[in-house]
C-alpha cells in the first residue's frame, strides 16, 4: 500500500467521521432512550445515503471543471511571460538622443515581439 | 521493502501506517462525539460544576446512540465500496474477456 492508498483511506475515514456527526445531530431528536428509535435509523439511513452521493457528483464535476481552470492559468501565465521577455527586449535596444525618435521604434518592436509570441 | 506489492499482506512500516491512522481516526471521532453530545445534553447557563442526573443519564445515552449510529453508517459504506469494487472487477473482466 503506498502513500497515495493511505492518504485515499484516511480522507475516507474523515469522510466517515464527518458524516457520522452531522447525520447524528440532525437525526437523533430524543435522547429519551438509550436505543435508536426506528424513525431515527430510517432518517440516518437517508441522510447518509444522501451524503454520499452529493460527494459523488461532487467529485464527478470537480474533475470536470478542474482541468479548465487549470489550463486557463497556465494560459495566463504564459501570456505574462511573454510579455515581460517583449518588455525586456524592448528596453535592451540602444538609447539615441533623440527620444522622441526611440519611443515609437520600441513601440513597433515590442509589439512585433507580441505578435510573434502569440 | 519487501512485500509492499504483496496484497492483503502487510509488513511492519505499513502495519505502523495503519495502526496510526487507526488512531488518529478514532481521536477524530472521539472529539466530534464529544462536541456534539456536549451541545445536546449539557446548556450553558453553568449555574453548577458537577453534573446533575439529568445530564448524566443525557450523555450516557448521546455516547450509546452515536456510536450506534456510527456503526450502522460504517455498515453502509463498506456494502457500498464493496459493491463498487465488485463492479469495477466485473467491468475489468468484461473488458479482458473480449478479444
């Protein structure tokens, strides 16, 4: 059993724990007697039941909408990196005197660096 | 180590593993029990530190019938993953059988 079963187990188990408490707190109305009532059990088996698959579907649509968000911030990020390299370039040219003259060549650079990273 | 692959036998580190989980799960649900019956059986108006009758038979009840409602909840999910296991092989062997 490597790390990966183990930490599958535990989250489990937690999960097991979890849904003990607040089945019990929202089911067990009396604590009149020591024995479950009958309508208690049947309220903790809907309860459970109902736990279970919400944490199913769940799952199921965080797998879904998880690889999206994922590729959208490497999308991002990537952009921001390509950004800063045509930035960079930009100011690497040699300064003239003439500013006026620079401003506008840096601009055409950088933006040509842009389009051929994109 | 050895036998790690080994299914359903278990070597020392992972018996370690396992008996540590054990009891830090059973902590877990200690705590949350005693959280829960607590807020049911015990109010806070705290007008004396020892606990009254009421509260005792209140609390002794609460351990029972969580612990009870423990058990038939662990019942549940183990028929459940059971079953899923043994769709899971059924669909594998589905799966082998066609060529």
């Amino acid at each position: 059993m490597d790390t990966q079963s183990i930490r599958n187990l535990r989250d489990f188990l937690q999960m097991y724990n979890r849904i003990s408490e607040t089945c019990f707190t929202q089911c067990i109305s009396s604590l009149l007697e020591r024995d479950v009532q009958s309508d208690e059990v049947a309220c903790v088996q809907r309860c459970a039941d109902k736990h279970i698959n919400s944490n199913q579907k769940i799952m199921q649509v965080f797998m879904e909408v998880q690889p999206q968000v994922v590729a959208k911030r490497m999308e991002k990020m990537e952009q921001q990196m390509a950004e800063t390299q045509a930035a960079e370039s930009a100011e690497a040219q040699p300064q003239t005197a003439e500013a006026t003259e620079v401003q506008p060549q840096a601009a055409v650079e950088s933006a040509q660096a842009e389009a051929v990273a994109q | 180590m050895a036998g790690s692959g080994v299914p359903g036998g278990l070597n020392e580190g992972q018996m370690k593993l396992m008996q540590d989980l054990e009891v830090e799960v059973m902590a877990d649900l200690f705590n949350r029990m005693t959280a829960v019956c607590h807020r049911k059986c015990v109010p806070t108006k705290y007008r004396d530190s020892e606990l009254s009758k009421g509260e005792s038979v209140c609390l002794d009840r609460c351990v029972a019938k969580y612990l009870d409602v423990h058990e038939r909840i662990g019942q549940k999910l183990t028929n459940i993953s059971q079953a899923e296991q043994e769709q899971m092989k059924s669909m594998m062997a589905a799966q082998q059988a066609t060529p």
